[in-house]
C-alpha cells in the first residue's frame, strides 16, 4: 500500500469525509425546505392578500363603528 492509500484510508480521513457530508446533506435539505416554503408562499400569495383585505376592511368598519359612537354620530 502506498502513502496516498494509507492517507485516503485512514479514519480521521473518513470521519472529516462523513463530517463534511452530513454537512453537505443538512444545506441542502435546509435549502430543500427554505423553497418549498417560498414556493407555498408564492401559490398562495393571492389568498393570503384576499385574506389580509378581508380583516383589513372588517378592522376599519369596527373602528370607524367605534369612533361615530364615541362622538355619537350615526
């Protein structure tokens, strides 16, 4: 067996490889799971709008409720 054999054999070599996949594999299912975020983000963006205008519009009709019964306005 060769240096370069003993080398590439050797088990801090093969533990600093596993170390550096499991590295490798966490990016990437962080990155896997960041875009499929986004992407659900995206699909839904128009009901997720409709949804904010909705409570939006229910919101001021409760204030604008509010404010002509405490100056007693109708």
């Amino acid at each position: 067996m060769s240096i370069l054999e003993n080398i590439q054999n050797s088990t801090a070599v093969c533990n600093y490889r596993q170390g550096y996949l499991v590295w490798l594999g966490a990016h990437k299912a962080a990155f896997e799971l960041a875009q499929g975020g986004f992407e659900k983000l995206v699909n839904s963006r128009e009901e997720l709008v409709e949804e904010l205008v909705q409570k939006g519009a229910a919101m001021e009709e409760t204030v604008q409720s509010n404010v002509n019964s405490f100056f007693g306005r109708s």
